[in-house]
C-alpha cells in the first residue's frame, strides 16, 4: 500500500461521490453516515458539523431463508 492510500483513512476523511447522469452528490463522513444533496456547499456544510444530523448507516440484516427438508428417498 502506498503512502497515499494511508492518507485516505482516519478520522477526518470525507468523501464525496457524484451520481453520474445526474446533479446529484453523495458525501460520505468518516463515520460512515451519508447525505445527498445537489448544492455542494450544503453538502461540505453538513459533512463538517460531524456529528451533528449523523448516523452511520443502518445495517439490514439478510432475508431468512426458508429451507425445506429435502427428502433422500425420492
């Protein structure tokens, strides 16, 4: 891993990805919380009031699957 990859870890790392097609941009705070928004000045501003407005991201647990008993003697 080179030395400029480390630098994008830690705890003042925020990303911001745009949506091609679209006006829209998605900041990422290094907490893991996400907002869209397609002012980028709205999006730094709520970025750096960490942790104001943040919550990481819920985690969806997986579907149950319903597994019937397969029968060996068919």
């Amino acid at each position: 891993m080179s030395d400029r990859v480390a630098v994008l870890r830690g705890d003042a790392v925020y990303r911001v990805h745009w949506q091609p097609g679209t006006d829209l941009l998605v900041g990422v705070c290094h907490c893991g919380a996400e907002h869209d928004s397609e002012d980028p000045v709205e999006l730094w501003d709520w970025l750096l009031a960490h942790p104001e407005g943040h919550a990481p991201p819920a985690v969806v647990p997986p579907p149950a699957v319903d597994r019937q008993p397969v029968d060996a003697h068919v």
